[in-house]
C-alpha cells in the first residue's frame, strides 16, 4: 500500500500503528519458531492463508498453499469459481 485510507493526522496515525503491530507480530512469529524465510515472505503466508484455520507450525511447513488438502482443516473456506 502506497497512500492512506485517510488522511486526517488521525487516520494517518491509526494505520502507522497497525502497520507496525502487524509487522512486529510478524517479526515475533518469525523468531518464535526460527524460521529461515524473509520477514515478507512470513506475511505473504499468512495473508494467504486468513480462511485457513490451521496451526502455524503445520502453515509454515507448508511448501506450497495451493497444495493444502480443505478437508483436513474445518474452517469455512470461501470458493468463488466453481
């Protein structure tokens, strides 16, 4: 994301601060269970992985998203083209 949602010195503020949080959680889940991948790369998993209710352990094994079996997992997952 290039510009902000809002542009009131409030609105800027907010969505500095949740950039940040999101980050640092980011960071912490990345120390936390030692992982050899880019920080980005850390937050792209998981951005794609938001409908997907599944441990982190097993979502960070996983080498491929798309290869993921839905039936293992029982969270809802929205399919758009079928």
């Amino acid at each position: 994301m290039k510009e902000f949602y809002g542009t009131s010195e409030n609105a800027v503020k907010i969505q500095i601060y949740a950039a940040i949080t999101a980050y640092c959680l980011v960071a912490i889940i990345k120390h936390d269970m030692k992982l050899e991948v880019d920080t980005y790369d850390v937050l792209r998993i998981l951005s794609a992985a938001l409908l997907v209710k599944m441990p982190l352990v097993d979502l960070m094994n996983i080498p491929d998203l798309e290869k993921t079996r839905p039936d293992k997992y029982t969270q809802l997952e929205l399919v758009f083209n079928e």
